[in-house]
C-alpha cells in the first residue's frame, strides 16, 4: 500500500495575491551565465537576436519570466556601469575578481541587458553599486536608464543609440554588504542604503521600488537595523518612505559551506538533508517577518528573496569561480517546495530570485561546453508548470498525511508539501512528493463547484535523474489526465517517487 495524502484545499477563501515576481531571476557576471550563456555576440555563428542567443531566449520564454536581476551579485558592488555603454571596441576590461578572477571586456552592458529583458518580456533589476560605487554613480545610472526629455545622462544615452528612457521600477541598493558588498555593519549599511535610495529618484511615470540588502539566511538582527532605519524616517520631521522593500538570501546547503557535497551523486542521508536545509527557508523567512510586522504592521515594506536555491560543489573539472552545477530532480522539489512556501507568505514576500538563470548554481538552463547544446533542468521544468500559479489568489491548503514526516538527524522533514491558487475561476494546485515511496493523493477540492480536473507530473525515476545534452528528456512534464480517479470530493492521482504535480480543477 503506498502512503497516502489528503489535500484539502478551500477554494473560496481568498488570501493574498502570490506576486509573479516571486517567480523572479538573476544573471550575473558569473562564470558562463552572462558570457557563454545568454551572450555570444553579435559575429557568433550560433543564432542570436543582437548577439544574444535566441535558443536560450526562446526556452525562458517559456518560463514568463517577471523579472530578471543583474549584473550581480557580489558582481555588482565592483560594477561600473559608465564602463558598459558605448561603441563595445572602446569599452574599458576589468578583473571579475570574486569569480574566477577572470577579465571581463564589458561587452554585455546595460543596453545589451535591457534588450535582453525586451526579449524575455521581464522588468529588469538592477542592482546598484554601494561597495565600490558613488551616490553619483547610482543616481545617474537612474537617470540614464529612465529619464527622458533632456538632461546630461538622457543625452549620453541618446548617444550611445538610445532616445527612449526604459521603465525600471526594481533598484537594488547594493548586494550583501555583510559579506562581499563590503564587510559593513549593519547601522552602517542602513544609513548607506538611506542615503542611496534619496538619490534614486523617480523620473516622470518611472515610480522606483528600492529594495535595501538584507541579511544573510537567519541574521534577523540586519533586518531589524534596516526596519529601524525605515521607522525612524517614517515618523521624523520629514516623514518618507527611504526603501520599499528589504531583501535576504538563503540558499540551500545539503552539506557544509567548506564541503557542499555533488549535485549528482549523492545517498538517501545527503537527500533528506537537503529537503531538510530547503523547509528551513519558511520559519527563516517567518522570523524575518516577525521582525518587520514589529515595525511596519501595515506591511508597506515587502520582503525579497533576492537570492535562493541549491548550491552544491562546481562539476568535476570545471573552474571553481563559475559555481556551474547539474540539476536533479532534488534541485527541482527544491525549487518546488520553496514555491509552496513563497505561496503560503506571499503577502510579506513580494519579490523572489532564483540563484542563477544559465550555468551557474540552480540554474534553468544548461549549455553544454562542447557542443553548445541547450538542455532543460527539471527545475526549468516545476518553473514552467508553476506559471498558473503567477499573480494567482493564494487559499488555504491543509495536507492530511499519517505518515508525511521523517526524522532527520532529530528533526522532523515533511514528505508532502502542497500549496494551492485561484485565478481566472480555475484552481491550481502543487503537490510534491519528497519521498522515495509513491503517494495516494486525494484531492478534496472545498469552495468549488468545479469538477474537471487535468494534471502535469514531473517524475523520475531516482531524484538524481536529470537531463543531459545525450538524454535531454530524460526528466520533462507530462499530462497525467488518464491517471486521474473522480472521487466524491475531488480526484484521486498516485504520484510516484521524488515527483512534482499541478493539479488542475476548472
Ligand atoms: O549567486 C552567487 C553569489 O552568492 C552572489 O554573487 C552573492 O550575492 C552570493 O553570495
């Protein structure tokens, strides 16, 4: 008898709108994900749309992407922007020294990013330089990007091709200035981030939403510093909103820092620790909530996740600073049931970030060295299924499962994990079952009166399956319908091992 899960979801009570920008991505100057992922240049013989590659746009395409961050990222606080427009021939080099110490000529700059975010259909987020960068330097940059009429940085964009200002809503102000964004305190970075956010203004309809570097993982004593440096502003003789959101990075370590362990080769121990390392995102994430509904009851101040995901050790072989991993079928229930908990929050958590789109950590995408070749990782693939579920209404989801729970090394890993949305009158829902064992799923749809239901399934055989540029199907979704069993309160499916679902009732 396989295990069993009831998944009661009550359609008609509505909570908050799941923010498609949770859904969000990021490409840094890392390794092969800018060069030799999304950009070949214009003279490649590989088919490019303006020197981007157009196998890799057509595939996100797919993805709906809402918003793409760049240029880092550690990256970003050594980041000159003046260095990346201009005639690419005249474009001053530089040394990419947190990754690999590699040099970077500055040929994908910021008009090659907005063309990419033009062809991927996202917003752009743009991550300013605070660490080794000016007030100047940002607040130009916000000009140069999103003000039109006339003005000394309207006009060096409109000699560099461009006469348009670009709409640029998301400013990151800086990215972990705890660590390589500049070692600061956390007192110290909140009046920074205070006074860069000032001068970032808002140009015409172009409304900015600046997000301040948050904490690392669970240092809730950083975002309890920035919310301070909110409330403060918020209540003085010149009461102002500085930044409209925090962020905070956690990734997800199935080891230790020092020893990560492989993307691929791993035992039943390493896998449960991982799912374990990837559940502890959602009280992490309800501790920094805590902290800011002390301050900001109202919750005007958003949460961004601005960096997530697995990060195993680089693939045998390759450059240590290019963090390139595989993708299993572990990554994918990762990224899966980090979804269910974005869900679960989504009125605080407003903004997310996978760690990173093509060839580097967690990526979607994977280009193969030798023969250029595109593969999908399962991850691609729950983000793919997961599009229903963009600016859908979040309801209630209770998970009835007698034998969802695991001991791990002494703490308790749920085996199911599920969350559920209504938009446009149909209701989705996501189901992952962790385990190594199938799953009875009984769906029991409440508030509804929809009973036609259709399902996708993303299944393995192992949860080391991934795809490879020789199999590059070897994990994809398919429709289940024919497997679905009508019950008086819903359907009924049987997932088999380490698999994710979308349960669909319209
Ligand atoms: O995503 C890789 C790196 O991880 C980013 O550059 C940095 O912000 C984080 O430490």
């Amino acid at each position: 008898m396989p295990a069993a899960a009831r998944i009661i979801v009550n359609a008609d009570i509505p909570g908050p709108t799941i923010s498609r920008h949770v859904y969000g991505h990021f490409a840094e100057h890392l390794g092969r994900c800018i060069y030799g992922g999304f950009w070949v240049g214009e003279d490649a013989e590989t088919p490019h749309v303006g020197g981007i590659r157009k196998d890799v746009v057509d595939a996100l395409r797919e993805l709906a992407i809402p918003n793409l961050r760049w240029p880092g990222g550690c990256f970003a606080d050594e980041y000159h922007w003046r260095d990346g427009v201009g005639p690419r021939e005249a474009r001053p080099r530089m040394v990419n020294t947190h990754w690999g110490g590699v040099e970077e000529d500055n040929s994908f700059g910021t008009h090659e990013f907005m063309a990419l975010c033009e062809l991927l259909g996202a917003e752009a987020y743009v991550a300013g330089n605070v660490g080794s960068g000016s007030v100047r330097e940002m607040s130009e940059w916000v000009e140069y990007l999103t003000r039109s009429g006339s003005s000394p940085m309207v006009e060096l964009r409109r000699q560099n091709g461009r006469d348009e200002p670009w709409p640029v809503r998301f400013w990151g102000i800086g990215n972990e200035p705890w660590g390589c964004g500049g070692h600061m305190r956390p007192e110290a970075y909140a009046d920074l981030a205070r006074q860069y956010a000032t001068f970032c203004r808002d140009y015409g309809d172009n409304v900015l939403y600046r997000v301040a570097a948050g904490a690392s993982e669970d240092d809730v004593a950083w975002t309890e510093a920035l919310m301070r440096a909110v409330a403060e502003l918020r209540t003085g003789p010149f009461p102002a909103l500085p930044f409209q959101a925090v962020s905070v990075h956690y990734y997800t370590i199935g080891g230790t820092w020092t020893a990560k362990g492989s993307a691929t080769e791993f035992d039943e121990d390493d896998y449960w620790r991982t799912i374990r390392a990837a559940q502890r995102i959602e009280p992490l994430l309800r501790q920094h909530i805590a902290v800011m509904d002390r301050y900001d009851p109202d919750r005007e101040v958003g949460l961004v996740v601005d960096e997530w995901g697995t990060w195993w050790d680089v693939e045998p072989g390759t450059n240590p600073g290019f963090l390139f991993q595989q993708g299993t079928m572990r990554d994918a229930l990762v990224a899966s049931l980090t979804f269910d908990v974005f869900h679960r929050l989504a009125e605080r958590v407003v903004m997310a970030n996978i760690a990173q789109t093509v060839n580097v950590l967690q990526a979607m995408l994977l280009v193969d060295e030798q023969t250029g070749a595109l593969v999908r990782t399962p991850t691609f693939h729950v983000f793919e299924m997961s599009t229903v579920h963009h600016d859908a209404v979040a309801v209630p989801v209770h998970v009835a499962a007698p034998t969802g729970e695991r001991d791990v090394d002494g703490t308790a890993v749920r085996t199911v994990s599920a969350s559920a949305s209504v938009r446009d009158g149909r209701c989705h829902v996501s189901v992952s079952n962790l385990s190594a064992e199938p799953l009875d799923v009984e769906l029991d749809l409440r508030g509804s009166a929809v009973r036609t239901f259709s399902a996708r399934l993303l299944a393995a055989d192992a949860g080391v399956a991934h795809n490879t540029a020789q199999r590059p199907d070897a994990v994809v979704p398919r429709a289940v319908d024919d497997a679905l069993v009508p019950t008086a309160a819903g359907v009924r499916l049987t997932l088999p091992p380490h698999a994710f679902a979308v349960l669909s009732a319209s």
